[in-house]
C-alpha cells in the first residue's frame, strides 16, 4: 500500500497524509536504533501499521474524546488515531524510555503534541493518574484479552469503551476473559487481515 492508497482508503486530508508520511519518514529513520517495530513490517507499513490503526476510527463514538493507548510502543495505534482526529485528547502509556522518546518526536514534527500526552512510564504507575479518565482505552499486540480487560477497566469512565485488535486466537481468549468478566462484546472484522479480529467492549465488570 502506499500513501496515496492509504489517503483513498481513509478519506484523509492533504495536511493529515502529510503528518503521517513525516511519521513514516521519522520511524524509518530511528527504527535500526531502537526496533520499534517488526523489521520485516517495514515494507508494508501503510497497510500492517497506519491503515490497522486507523480502522479503529470509525468505531469511536463522536462523543467519547479521551483515548487512552497502552503499551504504545510506536504509536500504533493511539498516536496515528491522534493524527486523524485532532478532536481527540490522546494518552499514550509507554514505558520503554526510547520509545517514548520516539513518540514524543513524531508528535512535535506533525503537530500533535498539543492534544498528545506521553506517559513514559510502567502501565500501573500511569493508572492512578489516569484512573477513569479515559472514554477509550486501545491497545494492540500488548497482552491476551484477560490482562488487557484488568488494565483497562480502572481508567474507563462509566460508558467507556475498550478498543482491542485480536489475532487468529481472539475466540480463545474472549472465552478464557469471560470466566472473569462481565461485558457486552462487538467482534468486528479486521480491514488488514482476515484471520483477525476487533473486539469493542462495553459494560465492563468484575464478576
């Protein structure tokens, strides 16, 4: 895929493709430092990271602002949400002082650090600062469906949603997740893989 590809997928602005090419062009060049993302994603980033960020946009509701990424490693997805939508007030959680580095970078060269905040620190140090803050909690390729429920449910305001992008054992895991928890679940298809899956939660309890 590329730019222009991405730009006719999305439906995105001149200005806003051209924030994340710089990000593109930032993370190529940082990316043998600090291995931010899988070497071999790298020919194909505009589908396997900027478009399966971005298909999390649509299922955000307009009212819900506050988005809350953790273990945003390189920004996927919560920085490249916070890009497409300048509506959005975005958090990203990343503990690894070189990503966060990183993340910090990309926002200044695009723009976004006035509505982006970093957090470069441990997800459970970041959570009392955060505590029901977040109208959106994502995260994605950071842990199983379980422990992503437990770190998220102490940041949601009441009505928040949980954004999580799943692999080919997303069944599994909801499965194992249910013995714990109580939520309503949407499992939505993935536009970049078709072994994947998106679960968007609601209602989230302890049982």
């Amino acid at each position: 895929m590329t730019p222009e590809e991405f730009a006719a997928a999305t439906n995105v602005s001149r200005e806003t493709l051209a924030g994340l090419v710089t990000y593109q062009q930032l993370l190529e060049r940082t990316q043998s430092r600090f291995n931010l993302v899988g070497p071999s994603t790298l020919p194909e980033i505009w589908s396997r990271h900027f478009l399966d960020s971005a298909q999390l946009l649509p299922l955000i509701p307009n009212d819900k602002r506050v988005l809350v990424d953790l273990g945003s490693g390189a920004g996927f997805p919560g920085l490249v949400l916070a890009l497409l939508d300048p509506r959005l007030e975005v958090h990203l959680v990343e503990g690894n002082r070189h990503k966060a580095g990183f993340l910090a970078e990309v926002a200044r060269a695009t723009g976004a650090a006035r509505r982006v905040t970093i957090h470069a620190a441990r997800i459970a140090n970041a959570t009392p600062k955060l505590a029901q803050r977040a109208d959106i909690v994502t995260a994605r390729a950071l842990a199983e469906l379980e422990d992503l429920l437990r770190l998220a449910q102490p940041l949601l305001k009441k009505g928040g949603i949980a954004l999580f992008p799943k692999g080919a054992k997303a069944g599994a895991e909801l499965t194992r997740a249910r013995k714990h928890w109580t939520m309503t679940v949407e499992s939505l298809p993935s536009r970049t893989d078709p072994a994947s899956t998106i679960f968007r939660i609601s209602d989230l309890a302890r049982k």
